[in-house]
C-alpha cells in the first residue's frame, strides 16, 4: 500500500526486537530535514555501548540522549553509509 508518512513495524521473537522503518518527506514540508535510521537495536547499558564505540572512532551521528518516547539512544553511521540507533529503556 502506498503510506503517504511512511511504514513503521516491529518484529519480536522471545527478548529480541527489530525495528523496521520507511518514513517518506511530506509535500507540503520538502525544507524540513528528516533523519533517517536504518536499524533500531534495543540494548542493555547503552551508555557503555556509545562510550565503547566513540573510543574506537566510532562516526557519532546523534550523541547519547534521552528521547521523548522513553528510549535513551545514540545514532552511529557505519562503515557501508547504515545508520544504527542503540536504544534502552528510560
């Protein structure tokens, strides 16, 4: 079906989740930027994850934050262009 904003979808087995997303640029709104993220991984200690990855050179994109959605997350760009959200439950 064609979404006019975009598919959202959660896969889960057991523990494990995967996040898929296409998000499409509204029309009427082309002058607003839009990021855009590849995987969604829900770890645990995801402030050790971002400072183990920083410290081996790892390209940051979004720092280590507090979302309003109730994730606690950082956004890396891996070596191949992907973008990968590490996230944990606030």
């Amino acid at each position: 079906a064609d979404e006019q904003q975009g598919v959202y979808a959660i896969v889960r087995l057991s523990s494990a989740e995967i996040h898929l997303q296409i998000r499409r640029r509204a029309k009427d709104a082309p002058h607003r930027p839009l990021f855009e993220r590849d995987v969604f991984l829900e770890v645990s200690d995801v402030a050790s994850l971002a400072s183990q990855l920083e410290q081996r050179g790892a390209r940051i994109l979004l720092p280590l934050s507090d979302a309003a959605y109730g994730f606690r997350e950082f956004t890396v760009e891996d070596l191949n262009g992907y973008r990968l959200t590490f996230a944990e439950r606030l």
